[in-house]
C-alpha cells in the first residue's frame, strides 16, 4: 500500500513537472533572444546568450512609445481591480446571507454570465448610446462589468465562511449594514480580494480586443495593443518583440509574487466553504 502511493505520488510530481517545464521553458526562451543583439540572433537564434544586450529593453521602451502605453493599462489594471472587488464584495454579502427574496436568482444570474459569450453588437451599441467609447472611465467600466460574475461567484463562496454571530453581535453594537461589510467583513475578506482583484488585473492587463473596439484613440490603448503596433514597425528584429513580450509581462509576474500567498488561500478557502 505504501509502495503504491510512493508511485502515485511520483506520478503526480513528474505530471507538475513536465506542465511547469511546458510554462517556464518558453519563456526562458523569450529572455534568451530578448537579450541578444541583431548579429547574434542571426548567427545563432536558438543558442544561449553570450553577451546580454539589456540596452534592448530601453530601446523597446523609447521606441515603441511604452510609457504612454504602460500607464494607460496601469490606470485601466488597478481601477477595474478595485471597482470589481468593492462592487462585487457589496453584492455577494446580500447574497451569501440572502438578505432578500429572489436572492438564489441573483446569483444564479451571475452565474450564467460565465457560460454565456459577450454579445459585442449590442454592446456596443449601448456604449456608444451611453457616450462610453474612447473614455477612461468607459473602458473601466466595462471591464468590471466583465469581470462580476466570476468575482462575484468568489466572493459568495468565501463570505458563506463567515461566521453569523459576527453579524449578531455588529447588529447588537448598533453598526450599521455598510459599515460593518466595508470595516469587519471586508477586511476578513483579504484572501479572496487579493484573488479577484489578479485575476481582473490579469483579465484587463491582456486585454487585445476590447481595446480596438472601444477605444480609437491611440493614445489611450493599454500595453498589448502598444506591442501589436509596435510589432508592426519590427517585425523582422525578433530580439526587440521579445523584449517587448517581456516588458508587457513582467509587471504581472512581479504582483503574482508579491501576492501569491493570499491568492491561493483565497481559492483554496472559497473552495472549502463554498
């Protein structure tokens, strides 16, 4: 019997081995070119790197105009992220504690966002009825409004976690519904916040289509449409695409590591007590 789970469990670690060797390898590739100069990738494309050219990334920087790009899509990642976490952590309490009739349909309405594809003609017509298109506050919109039924489905499950008698005693202390969701629950909450707030983050971050649709200003597009018309201009120097590729991913590696920790607690909780 312990030989046999010895083997499973080899099984196990070399099927997450092969899959992290699938993620991590091709992009050690990408770096590897990113950091080569013309000559080099010419001669010897695959090959590892002999002299690191990190004036690469600088260039990508000046030349494709990416500061412009990279603010726009940091406005866009962190105001979608907040307004979706506050929204739907608002929502998914009524809804966790059924505080009114119809509560189930609500949710269950949210629910059947996830399977359902965005219906872009209509909604463009109502963006563009609403004066929305080529807005800031019109493209954060839309991606909160993206993003509600997968947080929202996040927050319920979390929230049922939480205790009732904290909703008793706050009831008794005299504070009030708002108050006690934003001070006491919403702090309790941090896990699945940091959870929904990535994977909006991420979901606006590499945004490509949306972009082109509801923002024609080109001053005002994020990173990914910023590395498509600069692929445009370089197509043939694979070494500056790389460095762009680089350029668009790394702030999304970086928040990962600083908030891994509370990301996987939040979908391990949420799957618990859901």
């Amino acid at each position: 019997m312990r030989m046999q789970s010895k083997i499973q469990t080899g099984l196990v670690n070399a099927a997450l081995g092969a899959l992290t060797l699938t993620m991590v390898v091709p992009l050690l590739l990408v770096l590897n070119v990113a950091l080569k100069s013309d000559a080099e990738f010419l001669n010897h494309s695959l090959g590892l790197v002999e002299s690191p050219q990190w004036d690469n990334f600088r260039q990508v920087w000046i030349q494709g105009e990416m500061g412009v790009y990279f603010q726009n899509s940091l406005i866009y990642a962190v105001l979608a992220s907040l307004g979706a976490c506050l929204i739907s952590g608002l929502a998914a309490f009524p809804i966790a504690r059924k505080h009114f009739r119809g509560s189930q349909v609500v949710y269950f309405v949210f629910l059947s966002a996830l399977f359902f594809p965005v219906a872009l003609v209509p909604l463009l017509y109502v963006m563009n009825a609403l004066a929305l298109i080529n807005t800031y506050y019109g493209y954060v919109l839309l991606m909160i409004g993206n993003s509600l039924s997968i947080s929202v489905f996040i927050f319920v499950a979390f929230v049922k976690g939480v205790p009732r008698e904290l909703d008793e005693a706050a009831a008794i202390d005299g504070c009030g519904y708002f108050r006690y969701i934003l001070t006491i629950v919403f702090p309790l909450m941090k896990p699945a916040i940091a959870t929904v707030g990535m994977l909006v983050a991420i979901g606006t971050w590499n945004d490509f289509i949306n972009p082109y649709l509801f923002l024609t200003d080109r001053n005002m597009r994020p990173l990914t449409s910023g590395l498509y018309l600069y692929f445009g201009q370089y197509a043939t120097k694979w070494n500056y695409l790389s460095a762009g590729i680089i350029v668009v991913t790394a702030p999304l590696f970086a928040a990962y590591f600083f908030l891994q920790r509370y990301i996987v607690s939040g979908v391990t909780s949420g799957a618990i007590k859901g």
